[in-house]
C-alpha cells in the first residue's frame, strides 16, 4: 500500500514516517515539494498512490488573527483540491482538523454531527476545509483531534518542559478542558483507517483525542511529576491569560464513532506522555 502524505516537519507527520507497519510505504511532500499557498500544485504533486493522508496545516492559531487569507488558503483552499484531485483518481483523502471548529459551549463531549461554531479564524478557516473537503470527495475522512503534543516540533509539553525547569512556580489555565493527543497516537490511528478505506471502508468525520480529558493546568501538573520537576502549577482562569485569538473552554471530543467505525481507543494520554519525556531526555 502506497500512501502520498502533505507534510514533513509537523509532528504528526514524522511520527507517521517512523510508524509505517509493514507493507506500506510513504512519500512525504514538505514545503519544498508541495507548497499549500499553492493549491493547484498541491493537486498536480497526487500521482499513483493508494491514498492521501493530508498532515499540514496552518497552525498558528493567534497569528490567523491577523493572516486568516493564508490560513485560509493552507487549511481550505489547498485540501480542497488534493480532495478534489482523490476524488477524480477514486482514491481515499484523509484530512487533520481540529476542536477549534467547535464553539466550546458546555461541558459535555463534542459528537462529530455537533454543530459546529468556531470562535477564532484559525477555527473558521479549518471548518471551511471541512466543508470543501466533503463536497469535493466521496472518499474522504475527516479526523478532528485536539491539543497534540509529541518530543519534536513546538508544542506544550515542550513548553511546560523548558519553563519549569526554570522557574519555581507557573500560572497554567484550568478552565479549558480537552484531550491532549500524542502525535505518535494519531499517527497509528490515521493508518488503521487509510488502510481500512483503501480495503473499502467508510470515512466521514470522526473524533479522535486522548484520555482522559483534563485542564491545561492539570496536564502540566502531570508533566512536572513525570519530568521529576519541583515547579509548582497555580491554577488560573482563561480571562487572566489574554491571546489574540479566543479558546474553546470545552475541548471534550466524542471519540466513540471513531472506535465503532476504525476499532481504535482513545489512547491514555499519561502513557503517552511517559515514551514522550524519554524520548526528549535520550
């Protein structure tokens, strides 16, 4: 099985090169090869493969603040097009998207039929990918996750990491809640559902993120015990901790359909968390 993926640098894409099983290979399209600013080449660069997994994103959520038309283009326009360009090769498109397409209302789960909401134009611009994506391909899975984290590229546990380190103590929001996802979690989880739609079954949207759900502060606190780090996590709300592009407070995802449609849990976050911190120490 040949898989084509949009994406090189980000987290879910590495893991996905060092977590390919056996029988499958992957080309790896990075900005050099397959700019998304560049949606009609991002459509040429689909050739003979067995299906597209698209792992890049525009994902500076306070700078789409300011820059919504690239953003717009990167998570709309461009995964438009690889679907549309699936679509005409009968091929499977599996896409990334996001909790921030949500309003964060409430506080029960998000079930992926929820209407959605978004409260940034980070949020706005991936809820436009979606819309597109579903017009444009039969084929196609769309995959809402939240709060990735993993030991390369820029993320919170790293963040958490080089503060507390630093620092005696660390004011962390505690009134978002959500699922922090290790990218080695959706990376399995993306090529037990490629696989199963190249073998015929159905995509659609779906849900996937960790377990169990938990506030910032509460998964910092985790990464301090983890780490063997004496920083000290005091709990603060979202209004005392301003960003130019507003959060969800409910980032909790239903991630049941996910397991029925593909037999894949929600992964336990902790564990996750542990291969991470030894990863970054080695």
């Amino acid at each position: 099985m040949r898989l084509l993926v949009f994406g090189q640098s980000g987290q879910v894409a590495q893991e996905l090169a060092r977590r390919l099983p056996q029988g499958m290979s992957a080309r790896f399209l990075g900005r050099d090869q397959a700019n998304l600013l560049d949606p009609a080449a991002c459509a040429e660069a689909i050739g003979a493969c067995d299906a597209v997994i698209n792992a890049a994103a525009y994902t500076a959520v306070d700078k789409a603040e300011t820059d919504e038309a690239a953003a717009l283009t990167v998570n709309a326009t461009a995964p438009i097009a690889m679907a549309a360009r699936c679509a005409a090769l009968d091929i499977p498109f599996v896409h990334l998207s996001t909790d921030y397409v949500f309003d964060g209302a409430g506080t029960l789960p998000f079930a992926a039929d929820h209407p959605t909401g978004p409260r940034n134009a980070y949020g706005r611009t991936k809820l436009a990918g979606e819309v597109g994506i579903r017009a444009a391909s039969p084929r196609h899975l769309i995959l809402r996750t939240s709060w990735v984290v993993s030991a390369h590229g820029a993320n919170f546990v790293k963040t958490m990491l080089r503060l507390g380190s630093a620092r005696d103590s660390l004011n962390v929001v505690a009134d978002q809640i959500g699922g922090p996802t290790p990218a080695a979690d959706i990376a399995d989880a993306v090529l037990v559902a490629a696989k199963a739609m190249v073998d015929g079954a159905d995509g659609g949207t779906h849900h996937f993120a960790g377990a169990p759900d938990v506030s910032w502060a509460g998964f910092a606190r985790a990464i301090m015990a983890q780490a063997g780090l004496a920083c000290v996590i005091n709990d603060i709300p979202t209004s005392a901790y301003p960003t130019p592009a507003a959060r969800p407070l409910n980032s909790r995802l239903d991630c049941r359909g996910f397991e029925r449609a593909f037999g894949v849990q929600r992964p336990d976050w902790r564990q996750g968390l542990s291969v991470i911190l030894k990863e970054i120490s080695a």
